[in-house]
DNA sequence: GGCATAATACTCGGATAAAGCCTGTCCGAGTTACGTCGG
DNA sequence: CCGACGTAACTCGGACAGGCTTTATCCGAGTATTATGCC
C-alpha cells in the first residue's frame, strides 16, 4: 500500500493557498519554489486539482491558482481522490473464478465476501480523511507549529501572492 | 493509491487454509492451481506470510502451508501488513523544510501536522481491517456464497490437503 | 491627451523520456518418504 | 522379521529478467500586461 508522492506536495499547496488573500492567486512556480520541487512536475497535480474543480488556474501573467471553495468545504479525501484517482485502492481481480473448476457465471453472481470486507475498510479510511477539513488543518497548523515556520510562511504568502483586482503590480 | 495484487491472492490462500483440517497442509502449487495464477509467485507472498508468522511452511513430500494459529486471530490487517509492508501509506518527505528559507532544525521539532492527519486516518484504516477477522470471512462465505462454490471449494481442499499424521516439526 | 493596436512576457496545459517498483519466472538447497539391503 | 541406510522425489527459499505505473522534464498554446503609434 503505498500513496504518490504527489499527494503530499498537493496537500501542502493546497493548505498554502488557503492563506492567500480571497481572489488572489499564487503562481505554481511559486508553489514548487517553496517547497523545493520540480515546477514542471507540480504542475502535473495541480492541473488534476484544478481538473477536479477543487483548484482554479487563471491564465496571464498575473494568474496562478486559488481555491476553487472555501477551505471549510475541501477535504483531505477529496485532495487525494483527485490526485489518485477514485479507483479504490484494493480491486478485486475475480481471481475465484481462475481455478480449473469452471462453474456457471450464476454461482458468482453475488459479490465476493473478501472484495466486500476490504471495501468496508476503505470506507472507513476515506470516511476519517473526509473528517479532515482543510481549514482544520490550517488552523492546528497556525496554532501548534513552530511560530518561525509560521512567519516564514506567511511572509512568502504576502510576498509571492498576486492581488487579482487591483490593476497595478508593482515589482 | 494501490494495493499490491498479491494481497488479494494472499487472502484468499488464508481463507482457503483455514478450511482445512487442524494440522493438515497444502503445498503451494494447490493453491496456484485453484486461482490459476503462477505457482512461482504466489510463493514469494506465501514466504512473506511465512516471515509474519501468520503461516507455517513444512518442507518436504508431504509438506505444505497451513495457518500458524487459529483463524479467530488473524485478521486482515495482518495480511495486509505482511504483504506490503509495516510502512504506513503516507510518507512524509518532509518537503516543509525544502524550501529556500533555512530556519533551524528545532522550528520543526513537532511533526508535521499534514502527516499527522493522514496517519488518523490510516489508523482508522488500520483498525478497520484489524476488526476483519479470518473467521468472519470465512463464516460469511459458507452461508452466503452460492452453494455450487462452496461445494467446489470444500471438494478441492478435500482433495489436495495432506494430512499430518506425527507431531509436525516446526520451522 | 486619450484610445486602439500590436508586441511581449508570463502563465498554464499536454505530450514526451527515464527511473523505480511490482509482476512474473527460473533454478538451487533442504527435508521427508520410500525402497532396499543387511542383520 | 526388523532395523538402518541410501536413493529419490517433492517441497520451499532466494536470486534473476520484463512490464507497467510513477516520476521527472521539455516545449507549445493562450492571455493579460505594456509600450507605441495614431487620432
């Protein structure tokens, strides 16, 4: 069992720009500048996050990404359904029906008790990552971490963020 | 995310060895052919089932696998975790601290809160699959399942298992 | 001086190579059962 | 007839290639900004 690497890097982009201002947006160069990755690769799971409505990219050279809703209504379950997809992470093969004993398509047609018990599981997995509110998140982050890394990442929002609105970008 | 494919052969095997006689055993190749999968690999999900002390193997003509304890303290998670590994889903690669402002080591001290959300729910995950019981799966397939499958399976096991007749040595 | 226009620079987006892990396969070491020989 | 031994066959165990998903990278399409020329 193991998640992409991606999915890190697209929660902690997310949870970045849930302190951007409302309606501004930050660059995914940016992005991929603080936390020290491929700009080309991030884009990658931006543009799925963005494809599963829970970002939204605008063009320009004052556009980059925002929050597609506010943080109260992501969640981690939807961040990594986008990311890995929404198959589930165990998928039965049918492998009962490979044995030498062929049995009518009849004797199989309720669901197999191995696959069912397995999915039980993993609705309680995405049940507990779709408790976890990104605005949560944020807010034990902004409470908990290390007030150094707090500042330092708040002043890298201020200093990076594009303001949409105002029609004069000083730099 | 994606299990790995072995884990569903393996379970099945499980379920399939619980339903042999105390003490008796399978070989490997048995349970290949019930599947139709390749004999030579099963058997690297079998050694790891081996390692994790949830089967023991016994060499020789009449040798084979059968469970290591009763079916009532295996669960699923304990499959799972042999095959694929104790390491949790989420990695945290610590990509908080790759970005180009340095702050010392101690602003980072407290976990990551981003990886402390993902294990909650991994752990929720984890005792899910935990409270998945082998005894379970295989009660719920002699009641549910199509009779046709059980008889089969009953019948195949019948056929292949080898009973121990001396005190087994163990590995 | 104001407005329309064209060049510009920055952005995202998809298509294209390389690496790592999982899948699949092979052959060798070890062990038990059986047949045979000797007592 | 009983016991011990040697042979043999069957088993598991670890080491070796191939396929596929994931990772990483590049270049092209699109758009708001900006400077310029015209009115």
């Amino acid at each position: 069992m193991r998640l992409s690497e991606g999915v890190e890097a697209a929660i902690h982009c997310a949870a970045t720009l849930a302190g951007v201002d409302g309606g501004a947006t930050m660059p995914g160069s940016a992005l991929a500048e603080q936390f020290g990755v491929s700009p080309s690769y991030l884009l990658k799971h931006l543009n799925a996050l963005t494809a599963a409505r829970i970002l939204e990219s605008l063009p320009g050279p004052a556009g980059g990404y925002r929050l597609a809703r506010p943080a109260e209504r992501i969640s981690l379950l939807d961040i990594v359904l986008a990311v890995e997809g929404p198959q589930p992470a165990f998928r039965c093969g049918e492998i009962r029906q490979g044995g030498p004993v062929k049995l009518p398509a009849s004797a199989y047609a309720k669901p197999c008790g191995i696959n069912a018990a397995m999915l039980r599981a993993e609705r309680a997995y995405r049940a507990a990552l779709a408790a976890e509110k990104l605005s949560d998140i944020v807010s034990e982050y902004l409470t908990d971490a290390d007030p150094r890394s707090v500042a330092a990442s708040c002043a890298f929002i201020a200093q990076r963020q594009r303001p949409q609105k105002p029609p004069s970008t000083k730099r």
